[in-house]
C-alpha cells in the first residue's frame, strides 16, 4: 500500500468512525484496509439510503 493511500484511509476513518489517529497509525496495512473497506461499505449503503 502507498503511504498517500494509508494516509487517506486513515483520515476517513477517523472521520467516519470517529477513531483516533494514534490507534490507527499503530495498525498494520491490512487491518487499516479491512476497517476501511467495512466503513465505506457501510457509509455507501447509508448515502444511497438518505
């Protein structure tokens, strides 16, 4: 993974789950690309809803 494209994904996710950027800076690439494919799954559902 790039580090622009963990860094974006770090930021949507604290934004969108409201997680702080020291935890998420401590975990590996995957477990930040799981959480953010969850979270924009679920925040995509949630736009197309309203």
């Amino acid at each position: 993974m790039k580090r622009q494209e963990r860094e974006n994904m770090i930021k949507f996710l604290s934004r969108v789950r409201e997680m702080s950027m020291e935890r998420l800076m401590v975990l590996t690439d995957e477990d930040v690309e799981h959480l953010y494919t969850r979270a924009y799954t679920d925040h995509e559902a949630y736009e197309e809803v309203m």
